[in-house]
C-alpha cells in the first residue's frame, strides 16, 4: 500500500470509529493542542506560556461555559516521565479536573502523549477522534499524526528512542513540527482527505495554525487581492479606509516573511485557485509570545490568539485586529479570523 492510500485508509478508519457529539448554536467549544507538557526545567518548552494558559481557562474560558477539547500532545511523555510532569503541572491537572467535573472536557490522543493509553496512573477517558454533527454536516478532530504509518506502527519505538537519546543533548520538541516537508504532508493528506470526505478538519501537531485551509501567508495575500479587486468601484471615502488595510496588511505580510521561520511562509500549499475550506488547525501553546485556539461558539469558528502584551505590542498597534484584555492581567485576546460554519460548509460542498 503505498503513503497516500495508506494516509487515506487510516484516517477513514478514524472516522468511521469516531464518537459523534451534536454540536448546536448554542454549544461553546475551545480547542487548544500541543501543550507539551514537561518537568518544569530548561528543556520543557511548555514554561513560558504556562500561567498565560492556566488563567485563561480558569478565568475565561471555564466561567463562560465553554467545554475544553484538548486535541493531543499535552504532555511531552517521549522526553519526559509522567511522574515528572504531574509533579510539576498540579496547577494545570487542576484547571483540568475544573472542566472534567462538569463534563466539559474531552482528551484526544496525539503522539507526543500516545503512551498514555498504557498507563494506569492518570484519570482521563482518552478519545482517538471526536466528530461534531452540525446540521447534517461534520467537523472531524483529531490530532494528525495519523496520517502517517510511521506514527502509527513505531510510534511506541520513537518515543523511547528520543527519551534515551535526545534528553542527555538538550533536544527540545523535534520531530514533525520543525521538518517543513513533514509539515506539508500531513497537511497535505487532511486537505485530501476532507475535501473528498466534504468534512471540516481540525487538527493539531504540526504547530502552524490554520484557518480554511489557510496559513497566515496565504490569508494576508488573499485579503490584499480581495481589497485590490474592491478598490475601483468603491467611493472615494472608502478607497482611503481600503488604501490603509491594505497597507497595513502589506507591512504584516512583510514582517511575518522577515520573522517567521520559511516554512510557515509556504504558501498556495495545494495548487489551486480555489481553497476548499476544510483544514483548521488551533497551532499550539508555545509560541514566543502566545498561543493559538480555535472557538466555536453561536454557529461560528474563530482563530484566537492569546498573547502576553508585556512581551510583545504588536497586535495591540495593529486596527485590523479586535483584541480584548482578560481582567487586569498582560494577557489579551485577539480574534484572528472568524467565519460562520454554515457559510464554511456551503463552500466546502461546492468547491470540493
Ligand atoms: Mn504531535
């Protein structure tokens, strides 16, 4: 069988098996994955966002109702025992039990935290994949690592490889995330697979988040496109209010090229005109000066970004941006994109 039939095969296998949750107009969901959870020490990339990430759900996310989906790798058992980071992440386990206690919180495996299926010492049902009905149509999450045999066969074999090997070095999070040819096929075979299944995927482990299929690249070129192609026809008033977006998205598209590792600039991923909107992945907890979500609430999926604006202003200069300060915290919300899932699914059927 070769990679692609097999990706195909496993992911349907996925699906078929996965427990269905209705999800209606009035559910509230956030997504977070790939916490890759540590011991607390120098290598354990999970430290710097850690109390951004525990006040949100306690603060935020828990008194406004919202159930926790946690889309796989939240603790980093290939490099660290679960002893370990139990020890150190009591206040994370707790916000956890939080959601757990009201059934507001479902965990899905990733291969980072795979190992937990063979042990006994933690109290989490665990789910390979979750499916949401939403009005005859199917949102699919699961973490992504499925798409590749070599997660699935030797999963077990690598995560003891890096624990004996890489730790002594100082190795921190590898593997799929940092390869940018993995990174795109596993993308690439969730595209493939969604926009022939006309489902909506959500997935993680790559750590790249993604809106419609979109990275942020792509997002900011199709926007200026977009405004360019309004831009003759509008009023005189309103050329000036589009003039400014588009400069003011030509200076991110500038700075997320300079800043940004090349592979998140990879852009026009599927060589096609048209994007099927199928592929969203929440990114990850461990970026520099933030996280990344995804929400859905009122019938509508968002790309959250959670900073801390005492290391970083950029979003809060930026007028293309709403963002909102949690309490009297450094931490702010910022809603990246939006976009209701009705509209999202009418596309996906007719563009697929
Ligand atoms: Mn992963």
């Amino acid at each position: 069988m070769n990679r692609e039939v097999f990706s195909f095969a496993s992911l349907n296998e996925l699906f078929r098996s996965s427990p269905t949750v209705q999800l209606t107009d009035k559910d509230k969901y956030v997504i977070f994955s790939d916490l890759h959870m540590g011991n607390g020490g120098k290598t354990d990339d999970f430290v710097r966002n850690s109390a951004m990430f525990v006040q949100v759900l306690r603060d935020y996310y828990f008194p406004r109702g919202y159930t926790l989906v946690l889309n796989g790798d939240v603790e980093e058992l290939q490099r660290f025992t679960l002893e370990s980071i139990q020890q150190h992440w009591g206040s994370v386990y707790e916000v956890f039990e939080l959601f757990a206690r009201e059934d507001r919180l479902y965990r899905l495996i990733g291969n980072h935290d795979w190992d937990l299926l063979y042990m006994q010492n933690h109290s989490f049902d665990l789910l390979h994949s979750l499916n949401f009905e939403y009005n005859g149509n199917t949102l699919f999450v699961f973490h992504g690592h499925q798409t590749s045999r070599r997660y699935m066969k030797y999963n077990h074999a690598l995560g003891l490889g890096l624990k004996y090997l890489s730790r002594p070095f100082g190795i921190h999070s590898s593997s799929v995330a940092h390869s940018s040819s993995k990174r795109f096929h596993t993308e690439k075979r969730v595209y493939q697979f969604s926009s022939r299944k006309k489902v909506l995927s959500i997935i993680g482990h790559t750590h790249r988040p993604l809106f419609e299929s979109m990275s942020k690249v792509d997002t900011l070129k199709f926007e200026i496109e977009r405004l360019c192609r309004k831009f003759p026809t509008a009023g005189e008033s309103k050329q000036q209010r589009i003039e400014d977006r588009i400069r003011r998205h030509r200076d991110e598209l500038n700075y997320v090229q300079r800043h940004e590792e090349s592979a998140a600039n990879r852009s026009s991923l599927y060589n096609a005109n048209l994007v099927v909107p199928c592929m969203f992945n929440s990114g990850c907890v461990l970026g520099e000066r933030g996280m990344t979500a995804l929400e859905i609430r009122k019938g509508k999926i968002a790309l959250i970004y959670w900073f801390d604006g005492s290391r970083g202003k950029k979003y809060l200069q930026d007028r293309n941006y709403k963002t909102k300060q949690l309490g009297d915290t450094t931490y702010y919300r910022a809603v990246m994109k939006k976009d209701s899932l009705s509209y999202i699914f009418s596309r996906i059927q007719l563009l697929s």
